[in-house]
C-alpha cells in the first residue's frame, strides 16, 4: 500500500487520489460494513472538493454488503456524533481531512454512540481488510441510501441545557468567523441567530478551495485579526474544515495560541465537570486551569480516539487537547467547536470581561513545537533510541516519550497522520525551551 497512506484505530489518511482514492475507500468501507454487519451506518462529509467522490465509493461498499445508509451530507462532524448518540444507527463514516490541507483526506469510522473506535475494533477491521473477506448480499438484498437532514434546532435546544443562553443573548457579542470554507460555514448564521450573535463571516463559502491552511491557530488568523479590528469585534474564532477544532481572537485583533481553547471551555465549564481528561502533548495551562476549576485532570495518549476512551473509562465529564479540542460526555462524544465557543461566550458574558483580561490571568509558558520528517523506516528506531537514552529520567512512554523536568518538559511521539516526529517543549522561559531543542537535535543528529 501507498506510504503516504496512514492507518489509525479510527480509520485511514492519506493524499488523494495517489494515497486515498476510491478503491482504498471502497476496501476500509467494505471492511466496516462487514463487521458491523447489519443496519444502518450514518454517513457525513466535510466540504473538500475529494469528498463527494470518496462518499459515494463508501456509499457503495455498505449497500454492497446489504447495510443502508443515512447521508447527512456536507455536515460538521461533531454534528453527526451528537445525532448518533440520538439515534440508532450501526455506525458512522466520515470523510474529512480535519485540519490536514488539501490534497489530503480521511476516512474516519465512529461506533454506534458516535465515538471513535476502540483499538480492539480498529484492529478487527484492519485485519477484515487484509484478509479481503468482505459481506456481500445478494442481488435483492442490497441496501440503500437515505439522504437525511440534521436537526440543528434539537442541537441548539441541547446546547442551551449546557450554557446560560439568557446570559449569553445579553450581552450582544461581536464577532467575526472564519470557517475556513469548512463544513460549519452553512450554520454560522443559525448559530449566531441562536445565540444573538452581531456576526461578520469571512472564507464562508463552502464551494471554493480552502483560503489558507484549515488548521485553526495564530499562523492562519491574520484575516480574522484584521476584520476584528476593523469592525470592533468582541471574538473571533477559526475552525477547521469539519468543526471539531477551535481557535481564538481577542478583542485587540490579536489571535490566540489553540491552547487556551481547552483551558478555557475547563473555566466555562466548571458546573458540568469534575474529573477531565487530557493527552501528554497539551499544554501546563490545562493543568493550571483544571486545578483553578477544581477540575480532576488525568493524561493520555494523543488522539481523540483515546481522550474519549479514557474518559469513558475512568467516568471523566469532559476530555481535549491542545489542538483547541474539547468535548462534554453529557452533550456527545466528539470534540466541537461550536459547543467550545458557546462555553467560551457563556464565561465572558458571565465575567463582563473582554477575553484580553480573562487570559491575562493565565500563567505564561514558553511553548515550541516541531514537526520532524523521518522516513517511516527509521521512526520507531529513533524512538527506541530516545527512550533508552532518557531512561535515566524515567520518561513516560504511554505515548512516544515525556520528559518532565523542574522548569520544563518535552513530549516526543511518532505523528498518527504523517511520516514525522511530533515533538513538543514547553517551559518557564525561553532558554529552558532553547536549551532542550539543542539537547534534542544533538542526541536525533540534526
């Protein structure tokens, strides 16, 4: 198989069409479809130009194998995770590239309550895969297609059981959203009714390529920055192409490192959560925010598939990461961003404070992250090598590599998406952050 093809527990990535086309496709459907078995299996997709063509090849591998189908379309993921936690669906298939850019594309796999599947599962599929056995009915037996429509008024009426909506209508926010193009761009406008929104959209048409990298963070808000200052908005806020992250404005125009997404939906949502769950990647402000909160805070691998399994698994109200992800058990089980703003807008109009005050109390960390191209057969050596060398430290190694030290720490891991190391650093100061990079790339020889 392609090697820029990555397979994950919650399904497969690669570039299109060399990596991820629509026989891949059609095989990991094929293979989903017979282990569910029967029923019905609720599909979505985000708004890149690859995605109707890879949703009709996954369409044809469950109908094949005699399951139906409910298409809901261009629709945010963790909109259909909150309907699939509603209603009785087998599974769900998505396909979205999330915050990767085009020409890249997933194929993400959801269990019957709408989360991401367990490892045991995902590897029960890859091995269905390999073995090429796949259900096939019968001539009259196949199964069918119904196009579906989400219910956004139920997702609003939830919504409004998590947030004091009284308080947020109030206070007449101005903001400015930058969708990226993206699957939630059709609902901004709802959204922002619901909540009595002053909205000013930008990069909200879904039919045209991504404006700029759909990965929501400081590097692509320049656009949002500047409509915030020119109108006097109160927020702003970026998403990526399928509304499961989100990034943030203040009201000085000035964008907000994805980081302080998670600790700040903690503060907002303090009444619904006392134990959350969190990876080894994210950031100390979490931990300084859970604990502000009075927030018990456990940490996991990295990927939502694991923050949902840990939270499930150790009876966690709520979980994220530092990619400005969060999600609230008692709502669904998928990290959303309008569900994250909606907290965020609900603590500022509770605080009468702009959100340049609310993070000037947040304590300051000097953060470096690196992406580091490693030819696939020499990842995990190079891990091994890094665990053998720090051993002495007595790194956590759930994950790749954590290292915790008096003023810093780093996390090194192998990506989940990508051929690279992830390697993250954070400290109290510049130079403990410096100095670790230069121990690192000494002992990787670069």
């Amino acid at each position: 198989m392609n090697e820029r093809v990555r397979i994950t527990v919650s399904g497969i990535r690669g570039q299109v069409p060399d990596a991820l086309n629509a026989d891949t496709v059609s095989g990991f459907a094929s293979a989903f479809a017979t282990f569910l078995e029967k029923g019905t299996i609720a599909f979505c997709r985000d708004s890149r130009a690859s995605s109707p063509m890879l949703s009709m090849a996954a369409f044809s591998a469950a109908t094949a194998a005699g399951l139906n189908g409910a298409d809901f379309g261009c629709l945010p993921t963790p909109f259909l995770q909150f309907q699939m936690k509603r209603e009785s669906f087998s599974g769900g298939i998505v396909l979205t590239g999330g915050h990767n850019p085009d020409p890249w594309n997933a194929v993400l796999l959801l269990s019957e309550r709408g989360n991401y599947l367990e490892m045991t599962e995902g590897m029960e599929i890859f091995n269905i895969h390999e073995a090429s056995i796949f259900k096939k009915a019968a001539w009259n037996e196949l199964g069918a297609v119904e196009r579906k429509d989400f219910p956004f008024d139920e997702y609003c009426r939830r919504l409004a059981e998590v947030v004091r909506l009284k308080t947020i209508r109030e206070r007449r926010f101005k903001v400015v959203a930058d969708p990226c193009g993206g699957a939630v761009a059709p609902y901004l406008q709802e959204f922002a009714d619901f909540l009595n929104l002053d909205l000013t959209a930008i990069n909200d048409r879904i039919d045209r390529p991504f404006p700029h990298p759909p990965e929501p963070n400081q590097a692509n808000a320049s656009q949002t920055e500047a409509v915030v200052r020119a109108v006097g908005a109160d927020l702003g806020f970026l998403t990526n192409s399928d509304g499961s992250r989100l990034s943030l404005v203040d009201e000085k125009g000035r964008g907000q490192n994805e980081e302080i997404t998670l600790p700040l939906c903690l503060l907002a949502g303090r009444r619904h959560i006392k134990k959350a769950v969190t990876t080894l990647s994210t950031s100390s402000l979490t931990g300084w925010a859970a604990g502000q909160a009075g927030i018990s805070l456990l940490q996991t691998k990295v990927g939502q598939s694991a923050v949902i399994a840990a939270m499930s698994g150790e009876g966690a109200e709520a979980g994220g990461e530092g990619s400005g992800s969060f999600a609230l058990a008692e709502f669904s089980l998928g990290y959303d961003a309008f569900l994250s703003l909606a907290l965020i807008l609900d603590k500022l109009a509770a605080d009468r404070q702009p959100l340049s005050t609310v993070l000037s109390d947040f304590p300051r960390f000097v953060r470096r992250k690196i992406n580091l191209e490693v030819p696939p057969e020499k990842l995990y050596r190079l891990m091994d090598m890094l665990e053998d060398e720090y051993r002495k430290e007595n790194p956590d190694c759930t994950d790749g590599v954590r290292v915790n030290r008096k003023d810093a720490w780093f996390h090194i891991r192998p990506s989940m998406t990508e051929f690279m190391l992830r390697i993250i650093i954070e400290g109290k100061s510049k130079a403990h952050v410096s100095r670790i990079e230069d121990e690192l790339n000494e002992r990787m020889g670069q």
